[in-house]
C-alpha cells in the first residue's frame, strides 16, 4: 500500500470516529447519538441531549399508539391475502378505534404514542376522519338551514376533504414555531404536526353534532391537542396550555391591530 493511501485511509478512520453515521431521526450507528436541535454528539443511553435537553434518541416503534399505525404494522402479512374491501373496512375500524382512545383517554393514548413515526399516515388520518366529518357538518347545517345540502360542484367536497389535513399542517407550523422562539422545542417538526393532525381529526366527529359541535371541538380539541404537546415535548401543564394558546392569542392581536388600522384610516378619510 502506498504511503499516501494509508496516510488517507487512516484520516478517513479517525474522522469516522469523531463524526459517526447517522440517520435522519439523529440516531448514530455506534453507541454515540447526535441532537437534531443543537448538534451535540452524546450517549444514546440518555434519553435527553444534556446541552439543549431535546429528545436525542427515542425508541417508540413498539408504540401501541395510534391504533391507526400500529394495527396495520402488526397485521400488515394477513392483510396482503384479503380482498380490497376487507383492507379498508378493517382500516376504517383502527380509524375508529384510535380516535376515541385519543378523544376519551388522551392523557394516556399519548403515553404510548409513536411520535417519531411518517406523514402519510397522519395526513390519510386527517383526510378520512376530519374531512368526512367536515362533509356531514356541512349537509346536516344547509339542511336545518331549510336549503338542503348542494354538492353538485364536486370540487366543493374535495376542498372540505381536503381541508384538515392542510389546517394542521399550518397550525402545527404556527406551534412549533412559537415552541422554537420560547426555547421549549425538545422534538422535531414532525412530532408536532403528528400530533396536532391526530388530535384535531380525533374529535372531528364533534363537529357533527348540530348546534354544539362546532363549541365542543374547539374546546375538546384544545385539551387533547395539548395533551400530546405535553407528552410529545417533555412540557409542564402551564407551557402546554400556554403553548397551545400562542396561535389564537397572535391571531386576536393580528386581528385588533388590523381593525384598528382600518378605524384610523376611515377616520382620516371622514375628516
């Protein structure tokens, strides 16, 4: 071997120890875990970065929440061998199934609950459960409203189907974000936004129930939402609560100031 070749060879080995591989969660293949919020290289037996405190390696494929991921990961052999509609009944049911352990028991659910997982599954989660029961509220309003449900422009029911999946994709941008800035962001984006898309469509079927459900989902929503953020990012009580409040206290203000605006400028233009 020439001199050059061992000399590049050696360099090659000692920048492999001083930087191990890693994978896109921030786990190393050696024994050493790198922080995807700080960068800091630590022990993957510590279960939080000790420069920063976020999550540095967590291990939840064994998770048994949502039902909606685990349920199919577990059955996933026996579901290849049966026809089409048996898949989707069956995937219907884990629907079912996990939403009312989020709704009912969130303090719980959210205590096994795989936050490191994909989008697909949470947005497909939001599409089936938010946007059907978006649907429905909308027939089940235009009917006590005496007019009868229109949906001959089908684009309409498309935009409402569509519409969860794309509310929690801005307002988990609007939480994570407020956690970024207060220095309570202890996991990636992707923790957030599957939380807020599994909870928000959870108690989406509220909205079906007329008159109240609009009142319930925001208010029930609101708990089962923080709930996971407190799980989710190692918060307090009070910096979930105050962490879930971030978005609509920023959109009241926005509001005032956008109203008081308009009141000085139609003043201006009176006098």
């Amino acid at each position: 071997m020439k001199p050059d070749a061992a000399f590049d060879s050696r360099e090659r080995e000692e920048a492999r120890e001083d930087f191990p591989r890693e994978s896109l969660l921030g786990e190393a293949d050696s024994s050493r875990v790198r922080c995807f919020l700080c960068g800091e290289a630590s022990s993957s037996e510590l279960e939080c970065c000790p420069s920063c405190g976020a999550i540095a390696c967590r291990k939840d494929e064994n998770a048994l929440h949502p039902l909606f991921e685990s349920r199919a990961r577990v059955e996933t052999e026996s579901c290849r061998q049966r026809s089409v509609l048996g898949v989707g009944l069956r995937r219907l049911a884990w629907a079912g199934e996990t939403a009312f352990a989020l709704a009912w028991r969130p303090d719980g659910s959210f205590r096994d609950f795989a936050y490191w997982g994909g989008l697909w599954a949470p947005v497909f989660f939001a599409i089936l459960l938010g946007g059907s029961s978006l649907v429905v509220s909308l027939a089940e309003g235009s009917i006590l409203a005496g007019e009868g449900p229109n949906f001959k422009a089908g684009w309409i029911v498309l935009a409402f189907l569509l519409a969860p999946p794309i509310y929690a994709y801005l307002r988990a941008h609007l939480l994570h974000l407020s956690l970024v800035l207060s220095g309570r962001s202890r996991a990636p984006f992707t923790t957030t936004f599957r939380i807020v898309s599994y909870s928000n469509a959870s108690i989406a079927p509220l909205l079906m129930i007329p008159y109240v459900g609009d009142a319930l989902f925001l208010v029930w929503g609101a708990v089962v939402e923080a709930t996971g953020l407190r799980h989710g990012h190692r918060l307090t009580l009070q910096e979930a609560a105050l962490t879930e409040l971030t978005p609509s206290v920023v959109l009241l203000i926005g509001m005032c100031g956008a109203a008081a605006v308009g009141f000085l400028s139609w003043s201006q233009a009176a006098g």
